[in-house]
C-alpha cells in the first residue's frame, strides 16, 4: 500500500510502498497483551525481599521459661508469630522474566504496527535530522505537525542532533529500529517512522 512521506516542515515529500504482511497484517489483541506482559515482566527488578526467621537479627535465648507465666510456651523470639519475627513465604530475589517464541513477537510487533496504520496514527517521516540539537527548534517543529505523544523510529542509529533535541521534550521518544517494541508502540498516540525505519522493519518482520 502507499503512503505519503512528509518532512519536519509539514510538507508531503513523495510517498513510500508498505508492505501488507508487516502493515495490513491481522489485528490479535491477544498477541499483543502477551507480548506487552512479557515485556513488563522482562524489566521488572525482582529485588523484593523478606527476611526469615534465620535471617533475622533476634537473639535464639528462650524468651521466659517454660512453666509457670500462664502463657503459652515459646522456644524462640524469632518465629512468625512473634512480633518482630521472621516472614512466612515472604516475597524473595527472583527473575520474573518469561518466555515468548520469536515468532509470537514478531506477529505482536506485526500487529502493533498495523494497528497504528489501521488508526491513521503512522506516520512515515523523510528523515529525522536537525542542524542543531535545540529542544527549542524540535519543539516548535512538532507543534506545527501536531503529533501527540510521538514514538519516532529511525534506522540503524538516530542523528546525533534529533536525539539530544528530543531528550527533554516530555511524551517524546525516539529509537533505533533495532528497538522497535510493542509496549512502546501502543503507548504512544502516534507512531512516526523514517523511510530508514521503514526499510528496516520490512527486511526484519516481512
């Protein structure tokens, strides 16, 4: 399908040929939320920790003796039980990271790109490039172009300029193609990528 390629000065440069089995492809919500879980799973720390009762900085003298108080007996101040003991099936260190075959992420990201396209929320951009890295100059460019919340995808590595412009501005992101993913696509309004992007995608998903 064709599709028009702008340039940052809100001008239609030319137009660039998608392909159907990366841009049409079929819309699974159910690939798309494994894949996102995934992904949220993958980046979680895992660094909750609780402390045992052989982890906890308790003295192992028995706390009164074993007769006599009326109270129930106790060997240890250490237990579950005890205030200031040690936790019962408490949370650890652990990796939460899942497995997901290739193939189911290339069809999410397949479909998180046909989504936006399916929407009108891509855009193909000529090429992501400024003179100098000003947020001030990027800022009044996006202004022009009312993009709201734009994800900008390049190709192999974006310019040095764009970046640096693109840092400060907030709900802006920009990405090489090699990290093109489907949490970050679907939760930006507006998915922008370079012709380069575009050649990328196409030779890594088609």
């Amino acid at each position: 399908m064709q599709w028009d390629v702008v340039n940052l000065a809100s001008e239609t440069v030319g137009t660039v040929d998608l392909a159907d089995s990366v841009f049409g492809a079929e819309l699974r919500p159910d690939i798309l939320a494994r894949c996102v879980n995934w992904q949220l799973a993958k980046r979680r720390a895992g660094t909750h920790a609780t402390k045992t009762r052989g982890e906890v900085a308790r003295t192992g003298k028995k706390p009164y003796k074993q007769k006599g108080t009326g109270r129930a007996r106790q060997g240890s101040s250490k237990g579950p039980h005890m205030r200031g003991g040690g936790i019962v099936f408490g949370p650890q260190p652990r990796d939460h990271a899942t497995e997901l075959p290739v193939k189911v992420r290339r069809l999410a990201l397949r479909s998180a790109l046909s989504a936006k396209r399916a929407e009108g929320a891509l855009v193909v951009l000529d090429a992501a490039e400024l003179d100098e890295g000003k947020t001030k100059v990027l800022a009044a460019k996006l202004g022009q172009l009312g993009w709201r919340k734009p994800l900008i995808i390049d190709g192999e590595r974006p310019q040095e300029n764009f970046a640096r412009a693109a840092r400060n501005l907030a709900e802006v992101d920009v990405l090489p193609s090699i990290g093109a993913n489907v949490y970050d696509i679907l939760r930006h309004e507006t998915l922008v990528l370079t012709r380069a992007a575009v050649d990328r995608l196409t030779e890594r998903l088609a």
